[in-house]
C-alpha cells in the first residue's frame, strides 16, 4: 500500500456519541438529495429516502470491533468512514466526503488512513466493502487505489426503508477487495 499523505489541515479521530447529528448530516449530504449534486458520489438518481440515521450511526459507534473514522479540517467534519474487524478482513463502508470539497483528496487520504488502521492496529489482511453494481465511476475509483471486484454479489434490501427508496429494480451489491501488507 502506498500512504497517501493526507492534507496539512486534515486531522483523523474516532466518532463519539455526541458526533452522531453531524454524521447523519454528512452521510445524507453525500449521498441523497440535490446537495448530494454538488459532488460526484452521489446515489440521487438511484434511491431516495434516507441514507442512514442517527440510530444506525450511534450503533455502529458503540459495537464492538466497528470504528467510525472522522476526518476532519479544523474543527469542521469533512469526511468519514466506517471500519469493522470481520476476522482478518475489515468491512469499510458509510464512506462519506462533503459534496463541494470532493475530488481535493480528503476521500484518499480517508481510505488510506482507514487501510492503515485495519493493518496496523487490527492485524486485517484485507479491505473489503460492497459497492452498488450500477456505479461504474465509484468502482473504478477504488480500482485506482488497489480494489479488484470478486464477483461476488448481494441483492439491494428492497422494502426495507432504512437503505432508501429504490428508483430502479436492478440495484445488487458486488464487493470489492484489496490485500493490505504488512501482516505477517
């Protein structure tokens, strides 16, 4: 894995319960709605409804072997991501950068940091997450940074509102993996 410095004004730190409202709002701005528009990960054109919620985020903050990683400049959340040890993997996923300050690097130096984590800190030999099939751009972004897909697939929980509102029938998952050094 090659470090990605992170920008000067960029710090990291673990979520705490008192950072759930501007979590959600975060995750949502990225994801949903026309603010999600203003940059280019958005999920607007594919599902409506909400991305998450404050329940979903204060219990990924309190569950064992999770960390919600926070990047923030100055005291401003910028970005975030969640982490889980699932054996000698890490799950990452609720990546989220803020609309107008995506493609300046914060979601690099973010993942980087998160790599960094799972192998130091956890001993994970492999990063994988679960991307939306239809999102060719997003995919290819981590294929820059190392991911390959797997073919393997999961279907989108259709009817259950906690993931949003489908505007199409042909959502599925498929995961993406990248072996982490480092660990012996």
């Amino acid at each position: 894995m090659t470090a990605t410095a992170a920008p000067p004004f960029l710090s990291f730190r673990t979520a705490r319960a008192d950072d759930v409202p501007a979590i959600v709002a975060l995750v949502e701005s990225a994801y949903r709605g026309d603010s999600s528009r203003r940059g280019w990960t958005t999920e607007a054109d594919l599902l409506d409804g909400q991305r998450t919620d404050a329940a979903a985020v204060a219990e990924l903050i309190a569950r064992p072997a999770s960390r919600l990683l926070l990047a923030e400049a100055g005291s401003e959340l910028v970005a975030c991501a969640h982490l889980e040890r699932q054996g000698e993997a890490a799950y990452f996923g609720m990546f989220a950068v803020r609309p107008e300050q995506q493609g300046g690097g914060l979601g690099r130096a973010l993942l980087a940091e998160a790599e960094r984590l799972a192998s130091a800190d956890w001993h994970c030999s492999a990063m994988r997450m679960t991307v939306i099939t239809l999102r060719d751009e997003l995919i290819a972004w981590y294929e820059r940074r190392g991911y390959r897909r797997t073919g393997e697939y999961s279907p989108f929980p259709y009817g259950d509102a906690r993931f949003g509102l489908p505007r199409r029938d042909d959502l599925r998952f498929e995961t993406l993996a990248k072996t982490l050094p480092g660990v012996a």
